[in-house]
C-alpha cells in the first residue's frame, strides 16, 4: 500500500514538475563538482552568483589545485562556511590531478574518497553529469518531504536515501530528488506549506490521508 501510494505521488510530481533538474550553474563535470560543494548550506541561487565568476577563473583541476588558500576562501566568502569549502575544493582539485589525471572519476567510491564530498555531492555529479543512478539525492526538501509524505520516520539522511532506495525503482532515483527539491522550494516549504496549490495534496498524511 505504501509502495503504490508512493508511485501514485512520484507520477503527480512528475506531472507537476516535468522540466526538474540539477539548477546549478555548470559547463563540466568540474564546475558541477565545485558547485555542489559550495551548495552546502546555501541556496542555488547564491551558488549561481558566485561560479558565474569563479568558473571564468578556475577552468581545470590545476587551477583549483594551484590556487591562493585566502584568494579562494575570498572568492567563495559569500556560499558560508568560506573556509572549509575552500580547503575542500583545492585538497579535493589536487586529489584530481594526482589520482585522477584532472578528470572528476564517475565512481561512487573514488568520489567519495575526495575531500568535501559525502554521498549527497557525488549522488548529485553521478545522476546529472554521468547519468548514473547510484543513490538519491537527500538535502533539506527532499528530507523533510519524505517525512511528510510518511516515506521514512528517520531524521538521518544516509538511512532516509535507503528508504528512498528500496521504495523507487533505480529508474526513478535522480528525478525523484529534482521534483522533491522543486516542489519543496515552490509548494510545500518548512514554516508556510501552500496545501491548498499542492498537486499531492490527496495523498498527503499531512491532511489526514493515512501513508
């Protein structure tokens, strides 16, 4: 039951939301790499405003892995929490060029071994740049979505991706994570819900519905 009302809600979603996709600004691997990083606790929007520069700069790994510590926590002051994403992006550039020849690696496990990444940030360069399904993607939205969708009672984003995992067929993994980002920055926001103008609002335990 729970299955099926799930595929109910991802084909509203679907409906709702067909263009979903990865808002960051990227040309390259790379750039998705670095932006993703720098999206940590910081909107897309914000992201967007400070590659559209940091981008025309920094074009290879080398660039990234050569530069300034202070420049760089400069240039990225803006995303918060400038000096650790700084430090991450030059250790995670140099990791490229020694182990990686400069290339972002399309591997889960070679991703995660770079300085900065956990599965969220190499979901999102796997699934948008690759192509590749291997998890889903688990920031705020889709967290506190899947929460009230009755989709998971966990507050872990590592156990909510398995839930996610073993509810969605593999197909479904990295547009499931768009569509619930979009509907949780448009619709069904953390403090004002717009229930009324919701698309899943008949599948909604949130509104009595049982998941």
């Amino acid at each position: 039951m729970r299955a099926e009302r799930a595929s109910k809600v991802l084909k509203l979603l679907a409906g709702a939301y067909p263009e979903a996709g990865c808002e960051l600004r990227r040309a390259s691997a790379l750039d998705l790499l670095i932006a993703t990083i720098l999206s940590a606790q910081c909107t897309d929007k914000r992201v967007n405003e400070v590659t559209k520069t940091l981008f025309k700069k920094y074009r290879r790994a080398e660039d990234y892995a050569r530069a300034s510590l202070r420049t760089l926590e400069r240039e990225v002051h803006s995303t918060g929490f400038f000096r650790s994403k700084a430090r991450h992006i030059r250790e995670a550039a140099r990791m490229l060029v020694e182990r990686h020849g400069g290339k972002v690696p399309d591997t889960m496990e070679a991703l995660l071994e770079l300085p900065g990444v956990a599965r969220k940030t190499a979901n999102v360069v796997l699934g948008t740049w690759f192509g590749k399904a291997e998890g889903v993607v688990v920031d705020t939205h889709v967290l506190r979505l899947s929460r009230r969708l009755g989709w998971t009672k966990e507050n872990d984003p590592v156990k909510v991706e398995r839930g996610l995992m073993a509810l969605f067929p593999r197909a479904e993994w990295t547009l499931l994570s768009h569509r619930l980002i979009q509907h949780g920055r448009r619709v069904c926001r953390a403090l004002k819900p717009d229930c009324p103008a919701c698309p899943v609002r008949a599948l909604c335990p949130r509104l009595g519905v049982r998941p």
